[in-house]
C-alpha cells in the first residue's frame, strides 16, 4: 500500500481532504475524488469500491470505503501500486472498524499516530500467514493481549485498563491492535450482559519443531542419507517440545529474519554451505549454532533441513478449568463464564480432534 487518506464528503464543495498517511505535500486531485464519489453513487448498495486506473495515475489502484458519521460522510481511500494484490484480502468489515476508529480520533492529539497504526494495520494484510503469526511473539504489546486473553474471557474496558494501568501502556488503540487477533481467528468478539464488548480466546498460538516434509532428495548418496535418518530417529524421539519453548531457542530463531529465510528455502530444496551462508549474510556462527542445535544438517558441502520450525494454532481447553476458578473467586460474572465455556465446548463438539490444532 503506498497511502492511506480520510476524505470529507462536503455537501456544497465536494470532497475535502482531511489528512492523509504517510505525510505528503499534497494530495491526489480533486478529479481523482469526483471519480471516487461518483463511483459511490453508482454502487450504493456496496459500502466499498475498486478503482483499476486514473488518467496520470495507470499504474495505481484506489479502493475507497464510505461511512457515515455524526451524520457527516467519509470515504477512506486506499491507493496501491496495480501490480499488487495486497488489497484483495482486504474486507468491508475490516476497513469499517479502521475508519470508525480514525474517525472517532479526528479532533484529538491521538490521530496522526491512529492513522500511521492504521496504514501499518491494513499494509501487514499482504503477508504470509506465519509471517503475520511472529508479530503476536516480537511485539510486546500484542504478546502481553494474548497472554491476558489466555486468561479467559475479559470485557474491552477491563482489557484497555490492564494494559494502560498494570502493563503501562498508556495509549492503546485497542481497536487496531484486536484487529489482527480477529483476522487469524484466534478470538471472538461477544455482546455478553452485563459486561458489553467482551473479547474470548478460541485458538491459541505456540511453535514447535517438527520434521520436514521430505527426506533429502535421491541424489543424496546412501551414506549421507544413513547417517541423517540415524540421527533424525534419535532426535525426535527424546525431543521435548515444552523444555525448548521454555529455554526460548526456537523463539530466537524464529526472530532472526535470515533464520527463517533460510529454513523457508530449505523446504523447498537443499543448499550448498556456500548459498546457505549467504542466505545468512555470512554469519559462520549463527550456521554453527543452527547446525549444533539440529535444525540442519551438513554432509560433504550440502546442507539439509533437518528439523523445520512451525506455528501451531490449537484449541485452548485449558481455559475452561481458568474460567471455573476465576468464576468462583467472583473474578467473572456468570455470563461472562457461560459464555466462553459454550463457545469452547462448541468448538469440542462440532470439530473432529485431529482438527483441533493446526501446523502452519
């Protein structure tokens, strides 16, 4: 995505441009929002539309969302280079809770960062799945929402207030952050009596190593192959998954971008110690601290995958004996408890075990 702006539909002048992210010297043409509008009135039975191409701008595509507030219109335009497709995994809904939450913000000091959070937001949307996944481990605020949601259900307001008052993130654009949560389906958003807005953890997230999806290749001599099976049986039969996560090993690599290039291009094929070195931006220790710790395997100048290092999305019935125990301490209300139970025990009942956890 190359910019992000709020425009005003003013009744008598038109479209008026409010501000725009990144900062610029100026905006697109009036023209260009005419075309938007008109595009709008068109298609009022959609809240979002596509623009392919404007005249002096071919190489770019606008889509623009309309919404009405404290009975004023906006649009929020999107505009990104047309040979991506970034935006095609973008929703109404999505797009909806973002304008609401820039709107909201308009006339407050909060705005020029709610809307560089906003772009950041909406511009991750292009990214792998298990790229986006790392995001809940490095950044310190999503990490410290997903330990709280494993807690069990909280309204949107007690959420807010421990992360301002017992974590010290003073501003929290709640809105955003939960975003991304929703987006991979890891929680569920509940209307609940009493509490409101409540939010319920439904698929947790962790990683763990898991052998790859092939042995070496064919031409791999019989020796080499041997001795790799040997070790690998040996390996994943003592492996203890908990014990790792714990001493945070895999967590460091999973961090270390020239890691995880490296073991993504490992799955595809195996690799000289040369090409794996420069993968790694010819870090030799950082190769021999792969190797120490079995994620690959040398043998006669080719390099293997020799444990591949996964997300895992799993169900998270633990939380139901949390919710029993935060219930009886008066910690939840009853509807609060009775809501996360049956949206787990649904869950329980509706999906066959072997798909209660997912590798990605």
């Amino acid at each position: 995505m190359e910019r992000l702006i709020i425009i005003h539909w003013n009744k008598s002048t038109g479209p008026e441009p409010i501000i725009q992210y990144p900062p610029q010297s100026s905006y697109p043409s009036k023209e260009l929002f005419l075309k938007i509008w008109a595009q709008h009135e068109l298609n009022k039975d959609k809240s979002m539309i596509e623009l392919d191409s404007f005249p002096g701008d071919e190489n770019m595509k606008y889509i623009s969302l309309i919404q009405e507030f404290e009975n004023e219109i906006y649009f929020l335009v999107l505009i990104y280079k047309i040979q991506k497709t970034d935006a095609d995994i973008i929703t109404p809904d999505i797009l909806a809770t973002i304008n609401k939450n820039l709107l909201e913000l308009m006339n407050t000091n909060k705005i020029n960062r709610a809307i560089s959070e906003a772009f950041i937001t909406i511009k991750n949307f292009n990214q792998l799945e298990s790229e986006n996944l790392i995001n809940f481990f490095q950044d310190k605020i999503k990490f410290t929402i997903l330990e709280i949601l494993r807690e069990g259900i909280i309204s949107k307001m007690e959420l807010t207030y421990k992360l301002r008052e017992e974590y010290g993130f003073s501003t929290v654009n709640i809105d955003l952050l939960l975003i991304s949560f929703l987006r991979e389906n890891l929680i569920m958003k509940k209307l609940v009596a009493g509490s409101k807005e409540c939010y319920l953890l439904i698929k947790d997230l962790s990683f763990a190593r898991v052998p790859p999806n092939s042995l070496p290749k064919n031409t791999v001599e019989e020796k080499v192959l041997k001795k790799y099976k040997k070790e690998f049986v040996k390996f994943f039969a003592n492996y203890d998954c908990g014990k790792e996560i714990e001493s945070k090993i895999l967590f460091n690599f999973l961090l270390d971008k020239e890691v995880y290039n490296l073991i993504k291009a490992l799955r595809k094929t195996d690799f000289s110690v040369d090409d794996c070195l420069i993968i790694l931006n010819n870090k030799e220790e950082l190769f021999s601290e792969l190797l120490d710790s079995k994620v690959i395997f040398e043998a006669k100048g080719m390099v293997y995958l020799f444990s591949d290092i996964r997300f895992l999305k799993f169900t998270p019935y633990y939380i139901i004996k949390k919710l029993s125990n935060r219930y009886e301490k008066q910690e939840i209300s009853l509807n609060q408890y009775l809501t996360h139970l049956e949206s787990l025990l649904n869950i329980l009942e509706t999906t066959p075990t072997y798909l209660n956890y997912t590798i990605i």
